[in-house]
C-alpha cells in the first residue's frame, strides 16, 4: 500500500496503517524464517497458520484503507490508479 492512512481511535491517532501492516508483515516472515532455520522449538504448522493470519489481518487493513482513501475528481492523478484517469 503506498498511501499511509492513520489507524485512529475516536480523534486520537494511534498509528499510520502502513506502520501497522509493514509490522504484521515483517513479524510473519521473521516467525516463518527462524522457523526455516530451526532456531525455535514452535510447531511449523502452528508458526505457518499464525503467519497466514497475521499476513490476513494486514490485507484487511490494506483493503479497509484503501475503501478509506477519497477519490479524485476525473482528470487528475488518482490516489488508486498513480496516474492520469484514462479518457
């Protein structure tokens, strides 16, 4: 996701949801490679499943953020497209 819309509660803003993906993300794949590596005694399975959901939460917020983003009057550079919308 390129955009970095605020996860707020209420008016206080907690953290930009890039942040907050980019984290999920990287705590995955960090989980998965020690995993790889035998550096844990945790079940693969069980590290592969916790993985996959934490790489579907952050897709959720991706996709909740992107619904979030306003779109752009026709013309002009869109914040979903990354150019000119087509004519």
């Amino acid at each position: 996701m390129n955009a970095s819309a605020p996860l707020a509660l209420g008016d206080q803003l907690l953290i930009p949801a890039d942040h907050l993906t980019g984290l999920l993300r990287r705590l995955a794949a960090e989980w998965l490679q020690a995993t790889d590596a035998g550096e844990t005694d945790l079940d693969p399975r069980t590290v592969e499943a916790l993985a996959r959901a934490l790489s579907e939460v952050a897709d959720q917020i991706d996709v909740e953020c992107i619904a979030f983003m306003p779109l752009r009057k026709e013309g002009r550079t869109g914040s979903r497209g990354g150019g000119p919308t087509p004519r």
